[in-house]
C-alpha cells in the first residue's frame, strides 16, 4: 500500500510543482510582482499520513490578498473587469477598511511612480496613491486568473496514474475496513 501511497505522492508533487511554476510565471508576465511577496507566497505542503495526503496551499497565510488579484474585484460603480467576482468594493466583506489605500502608497513608492499637475508639477506620493486608490475603488481591479487558470489547467492533466492509484488506494482501504467491521 505504500507504493502507492509514494505514486500519489509523487503526482501530487508534480501537480503542485507545476501550479506554482505557472503561476509564478503568470505573474511575472502580467506585471502583479512588484514586492515579490505574493510571487514568493507561492507555496504548498503535502502532508502525508498513514492513512491520508493533503495538499495545501500557503498562499492564505502568507499573501491572503492573493484572491483579490486572482478573482479581480468589482468596483463600487461598475464590475466590468471583474463581473463573476465574488469581492465587491463598499460591500464591507469583512476586509480590513483602508487597506487598499495603503497597499497603493506602498506601490506607488515602490515604482516610484507620481502624476502630474495641470501645471506639469510632480504631485506627491499620497496625492498620487489617493487618486489611484479612488479609481481603484470605483472601477474595480481586473481579473487576472494568474492561479486559477494553472490550477484547473493541471488538474485536467493529473495523470490517469494518480486516479488509478487513488482507486486501488481505496479498494485496499475499503477491504481493511470490511474486514475489521466482520471482526
């Protein structure tokens, strides 16, 4: 029963790999990896038990926002760029109030980026993220699907190994319990 086990294992490792390779990828190509938090969030645990595997994904503990840049969010005046998002702007979804503010100063300083004024004058960096942040809030933030699109893509791609595998798995288990229930 263990080699099978390490054959569940093994695909399950190289599902996970893969996710996260594509993922990663996603996010470098669409520009999302300014701090690298969220790019090295990227992570997953396989837990395995004598009678179990789990497949884990740290994401939610490490970049819990990782869902607002993957479903999108739809904004307070028009869910154009994310119209199936289950998050919504002034909905009060239990989101910690004024994040999006400061997680748009901090952007804005990273990249160093500031509008300017109707006389050409660089405007500050508060004054910039405030604009930005209200259009955000207003428009919503586009769906992006960087881990979604790889997870169901290599979904569809587990091998047909793992299945037969995961179903010998149960028959053996079901047999042992079958057994122990006559006893």
């Amino acid at each position: 029963m263990q080699v099978r086990q390490d054959l569940v294992k093994a695909s399950l490792e190289k599902f996970a790999k893969g996710v996260v390779q594509q993922a990663k990828s996603n996010l470098t190509r669409g520009k999302k990896n300014v701090t690298g938090t969220l790019y090295n969030s990227l992570q997953y645990e396989i837990e395995a038990n004598p009678n179990s595997l789990a497949l884990r994904w740290k994401m939610d503990e490490l970049a819990p926002y990782w869902k607002f840049q993957d479903y999108g969010v739809q904004g307070k005046s028009s869910s154009s760029k994310a119209p199936s998002s289950p998050f919504k702007f002034g909905k009060s979804s239990g989101t910690m109030q004024g994040g999006l503010s400061r997680a748009i100063e901090k952007w804005v300083a990273a990249r160093r980026f500031q509008f300017r004024d109707k006389k050409g004058r660089f405007l500050s960096y508060d004054s910039t993220a405030f604009l930005i942040s209200r259009s955000i809030y207003n428009k919503g933030i586009k769906t992006t699907s960087f881990f979604t699109r790889p997870f169901q893509l290599k979904f569809e791609q587990l091998p047909q190994e793992l299945a037969t595998a995961y179903a010998l798995e149960l028959a053996d288990f079901l047999r042992f319990t079958l057994q122990n229930t006559k006893e």
